[in-house]
C-alpha cells in the first residue's frame, strides 16, 4: 500500500510517499480502508521535531491522526464493528498514523461514522472535536447562559469549538481576522473580535469561559478577561516573553514548569482554573460528537483538500497558520472533491 511517511526530523521535504506492507489486524483492532485524514498542526510540529523531548519516534513513520474509512478486516476480540462498517476516528499517538491507503486501529479509538458526513467531513472532525470537546464538556463544563471566548475561532479547533459551544447553549465569543468574520457568524458566533483591529483584552471582561489556543502573551491577556472563579481550558503550551528563555535551556521540563506556575498565579489571584487539555483518543467521547452531526448542530468545514501524494504540501499550507476550518488528505480517487 501506499503511505507517506516521514524519514527524518525536518521540512516538509522529508515526507515521501513510499510502498509499505499492508499491516494486518490485531487484537482488538481493525483493519480500515483509508478514504480521508487530515492535517493537524501536531502533525508538523512532530515532523519539524519541535516534539522531539516529549515523544521520540522509530523513524520512518506515517503521521496523520484523523482517519475515515470502512473496515476490511476485524482482528480477534473485535466486539464494536464488522467488514463493511464506515468508521472515523482520532487514533493515537504511539502508532503508525493514517496518511496512508490502509491502517491497524484500535477499535476503542473508532466510532461509527455518521451518515450525513463524507469521508472528507468525518475526517475533518475527530481531532478537533475530541479536543473541543475535552476542553469546552469535559473540562470547563460549559453552562447554557454562560459566556465564553473561543480563541481562533475560524480554526481547525475553534470552528468546532463554535458550534458546540452554541450548542450547549452559551453566548460565544470569538476572535478571528476581518476577513474571517462572516465565516464565524455563520458557525453561531454571537461577537466577533478582529484581534488586528481591537484588543480583545480591552473589549471583553467578566466572561465565564475562555478556550486558549494561542499562547504567548495571550494566555495571561485571557486571564484578565474572566471573571472571579472562571475557567480556562488551555490547548496549547508555550511561553510567555517573561519565561521564553527557559525552554531552550531546560526542554520540555520548563514547559511543565511553566504551566504548573501559570495555574497557582490564576487560582492565588482570581479563583481561575486552568486546565491543560490533550485531546483523548476515544471513540466513545467521539459518539457525542455524532449525536450532534446528526443532530443538524455540528458540522466540520473544509478549507481545502490534498491528494495523499501532496501531504507535504498540505502540510505547508497549515504551516502559514491561515487555515479557515479544516485541512483534509483525499486517500482515494473517489473522495476528491468534485
Ligand atoms: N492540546 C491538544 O490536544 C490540541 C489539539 C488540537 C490542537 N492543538 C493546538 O491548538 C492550536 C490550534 O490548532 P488548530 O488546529 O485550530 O490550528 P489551525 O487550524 O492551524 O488554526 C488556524 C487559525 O488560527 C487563527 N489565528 C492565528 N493566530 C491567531 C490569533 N493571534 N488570534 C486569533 N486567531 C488566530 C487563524 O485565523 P485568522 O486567519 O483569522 O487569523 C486561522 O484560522 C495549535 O497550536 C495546535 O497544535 C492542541
């Protein structure tokens, strides 16, 4: 089969589309046809080995951490799915990913794919909606009637984070570029901060909820937007200017530092809790996010899809940072978009 794999720690220049064995199904696992995947900015902060000291990989190895596809072969133990099934999901870090005709899963890590959505949807969605989900259900335990700022809003996270926000009845917030603004009222953002215009530290205050997916400076500007008591589930790491310098010295050490510290600060000064949140690969978790597909109140949006060839390509694409919705891998001819 065909996989694009990466050979060494790099550029974009170090994905290659190689011819690899088909892997067979083992326990608990099932064997999917791969029809879609898709880009996650994980997916090139691996490949540039910006995670090299949190997780060291076997090189050459598949990345790609969202699949859709059918299930050909089921492995021993498999209660959940047979051949012939449409499943999607977010499988885990530790295995070979899914930019790649064929992949062994782990069916805990499946569910069933929902109807309403192609191959190319399903797979715009596990990812994001798991981490969404975490941050926003899970973790912060977002009320009908409370106010929350998703941060990049017309992002892979945040365009979800919109909409299941709205749909737990929350006034959403969102920060966004001029030109992305129609897009995230579209999704059900009630306000919208263009943060090249205004400072959304200056314009908001009192919020129950912010959803934190910059970092940097942003990370202590949300601070200040909450009210007493609120919270903050954080998606991203990274330091701000006043503890840059520790991360090149001390290595993912200083990051986990450097959050711990950020946590007391929020609770000693404002009653906030912060959550660190890591997306969980669960296709349990991912059947709420099909209830609201089917629903009618969830739905991913593609910004552009890439042949499996151009995964490096797709990959410079997110890298610019501009992402409008989700970046999605075609595996097969029938799936490109027409
Ligand atoms: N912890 C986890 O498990 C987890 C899971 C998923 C993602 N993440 C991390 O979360 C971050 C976001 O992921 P993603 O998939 O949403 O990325 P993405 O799709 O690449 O995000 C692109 C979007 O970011 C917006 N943006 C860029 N700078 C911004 C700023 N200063 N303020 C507001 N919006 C800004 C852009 O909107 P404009 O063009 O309008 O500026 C663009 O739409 C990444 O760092 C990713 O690694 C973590």
């Amino acid at each position: 089969m065909r996989a694009v794999r990466m050979h060494a720690y790099g550029g974009p220049e170090v994905l290659q589309v190689d011819d690899v064995p088909t892997p067979t199904a083992g326990k608990g696992q099932v064997l999917v046809e791969i029809h879609a995947s898709s880009v996650n900015p994980v997916d090139w902060k691996i490949r540039s080995g910006g995670q090299r000291g949190l997780v060291r990989y076997r090189l050459p190895r598949t990345l790609g951490l969202d699949v859709s596809g059918v299930v050909v072969a089921v492995g021993p133990g498999v209660t959940r799915f047979q051949v012939g099934d449409a499943v999607y999901g977010s499988p885990n870090h530790t295995e070979d990913g899914c930019y790649a005709e064929y992949a062994a899963l782990p069916e805990a890590q499946l569910a069933a794919k929902p109807a309403q959505l192609t191959h190319l949807e399903a797979a715009a969605l596990p990812l994001v909606g798991l981490t969404a989900w975490e941050a926003l259900v899970r973790k912060a335990d977002l009320q009908p009637g409370e106010r929350v700022l998703i941060h990049a809003g017309a992002g892979g996270v945040g365009h979800v984070a919109i909409q299941i926000a709205k749909a737990r009845g929350a006034e959403v917030i969102t920060t966004c570029s001029a030109a992305n603004a129609e897009l995230v009222r579209s999704l059900g953002a009630d306000r919208v901060v263009d943060y090249r215009a205004e400072r959304f530290y200056e314009v908001l205050s009192d919020l129950d909820v912010v959803l934190e997916g910059v970092g940097g400076p942003v990370r202590d500007q949300s601070l200040a937007v909450l009210r007493r008591g609120g919270r903050m589930p954080s998606i991203v790491g990274g330091f701000p200017a006043y503890t840059k310098r520790l991360g090149p010295v001390l290595g993912p050490p200083a990051a986990l530092v450097d959050i711990a510290a950020f946590m007391v600060k929020a609770r000693l000064t404002k009653g906030v809790k912060v959550y660190q949140v890591m997306r969980p690969p669960r296709g349990d978790l991912l059947e709420a996010l099909s209830a609201l597909v089917e629903a009618g109140a969830l739905r991913p949006r593609i910004d552009r899809a890439f042949p499996l060839e151009a995964v490096a390509e797709a990959h410079r694409y997110s890298e610019t940072g501009r992402a409008r919705g989700k970046i999605v891998i075609a595996v097969r001819a029938s799936d490109q978009p027409q």
